[in-house]
C-alpha cells in the first residue's frame, strides 16, 4: 500500500518547475511517512519502488535508478 501511496502521491499531484524541466509533489512526505511507519528496511524499499515507478511511468525514466537509491536512503535514515 505505501508503494502505491508513494507513487500516486509522486505522480499525480504535479508542480511543474519550468526553468528546470521538473517538478515539486508530496511524494517526500510519503517517503518519509513509509520509513516511519515501517521501519529502515521495508520503508527503504517501499520508498524506492514509488519513487522509481513514478520516474520511469513518466519523463524521467534515466532518473529511475538514482531515484530508488535517493529515495531508499532517506526512508531508510528518517528514525536515526
């Protein structure tokens, strides 16, 4: 259910950044929501897997695989 949330929260809700080709959304809240929830481990992979899966649905699918490891590593951190 987090990847889920951590995807449609990611992808849906977009605010385009014209000057940089991205974009601002609340997937880091459900990132950060899934670490605390589920711990380091599962949090971290939940996290990556929503983040990764948004990336590589949309425009960004080069940004997929740094994106899992970025994302992985802030749920995984949250509750140090």
């Amino acid at each position: 259910i987090m990847i889920a949330l951590v995807f449609l929260s990611t992808s849906v809700i977009k605010i385009p950044i014209p000057i940089t080709g991205g974009y601002i959304n609340f997937g880091d809240a459900f990132v950060m929501l899934s670490g605390f929830i589920l711990g380091p481990i599962y949090g971290a992979f939940a996290a990556g897997i929503g983040s990764a899966l948004s990336d590589l649905i949309g425009p960004y699918a080069q940004w997929a695989l740094p994106t899992f490891i970025i994302k992985g590593i802030m749920a995984f951190i949250i509750l140090d």
